[in-house]
C-alpha cells in the first residue's frame, strides 16, 4: 500500500514538472536571458547622398568700349593705317550697315583729302540684333565666317563701283557692332587691334 501511494505520487511530480515545462515552451514571448528578441528589425541606415559637382561656368568676358579715336590700337598700327590722314570727324550722320537699334559708342573719319580714308563706327545694340544682321550680310554680298583673329563673326565687302581699292568690313560679337570702311588703305591689323582692345 505504501508502495503504490509512493508510485502514484511520482507519477504526479513528475507531470506536474512536464506540465511547467510544456508551459514554459508555450509562452514564446518570455525572454529570461534579456537579450534581443531574433524577430526584432534590424536598424536601417539611409545613405547619404554624394553631392554632385556643381559645373563651372565660364564668364563672359565685358566688352570694353573705346573712347578715344587717338588712343585705338598701338601706336605704331595706328600711325601705320591713319598716321598720315586728319581726324575730321566723330562718324555721326554716316549710314552704314546697323543692327536695328544700334547706338553710336565711338565714330572715327579719317581722310587724305579723295586719296585715303578710313571710317570707323563701333555700336552696340541687342545681341539678336547683332547677330541677326550680321546672318543678313551675305545675302548683300558680303563674305562672312567665324574669324579666330577677332573671336567674333567677320564679314568683309569689296565694292567695284567706288574706282578705289576700298574694303568695308564688320566684326559682330555679343553686343558689339564694329563697322570700318577703308579706301586706299590696309585696315585690317588695325581693326585687329580695336577688337583686342573691346574684347581682351
């Protein structure tokens, strides 16, 4: 009897330690060692953004308009091309080729009586307008490119009704309009110059 009741009371330790075990399996949330739950999501990190670089335009370099008809090119160009002729004129009154709206910066007219001569007017006027007339030139004869010497469109004209060796030429960039009639006379290493001077 004694036996059996000592056999009986096993048998009942014993599920009552498996059914505390089972209980302990069943509740899945209990973490008794403290350490993060498997399940937990793991920290996210944004990447920063690499900076793109910012491209560097170049500026523009200003025109700087002359003011004085004495003082265009270097000297020695300047005595070469109009040394010998009078200044006699600030070139107003003159109707040359023009982008719609130019303004008259600087006029120059030289001249050795009817043997030489050389006219001058530099004008500004709207950068559309510059270009337009200058797209206009070789419908009218003139002979126009993109001239490395004066880093500005070039157009030149030779007219065969004058009885003179005449050339009239124009150097168009951005705002800038430079209109140089010459007869009997070399100009163009002093309109080189002039363009050196306006544009650097």
């Amino acid at each position: 009897m004694t036996r059996t009741r000592t056999h009986t009371l096993s048998v009942l330790v014993l599920a009552g330690v498996l059914a505390v075990g089972l209980a302990g399996c069943a509740g899945g949330s209990a973490n008794p060692s403290g350490s993060p739950s498997a399940s937990a999501s793991p920290t996210q990190t944004t990447p920063t953004p690499t900076p793109t670089p910012t491209e560097t335009v170049p500026p523009v370099t200003p025109a700087t308009l002359p003011t004085d008809c004495n003082a265009l090119a270097t000297d020695a160009t300047r005595q070469e091309t109009v040394g010998d002729m009078t200044l006699q004129g600030d070139g107003t009154g003159f109707v040359r080729p023009a982008p719609e709206g130019a303004q008259l910066a600087l006029g120059c007219d030289w001249i050795i009586e009817e043997v030489a001569g050389v006219l001058l007017l530099i004008s500004t006027a709207d950068p559309a307008a510059v270009t337009a007339t200058a797209d206009a030139l070789p419908a009218q004869g003139w002979t126009c490119g993109v001239s490395d010497d004066f880093g500005a469109t070039f157009c030149s004209i030779n007219p065969t009704d004058s009885g003179m060796d005449e050339e009239d030429m124009v150097v168009a960039r951005d705002d800038v309009w430079i209109y140089i009639e010459t007869y009997n006379t070399n100009a163009r290493a002093f309109l080189s110059e002039i363009a050196q001077q306006i544009w650097g």
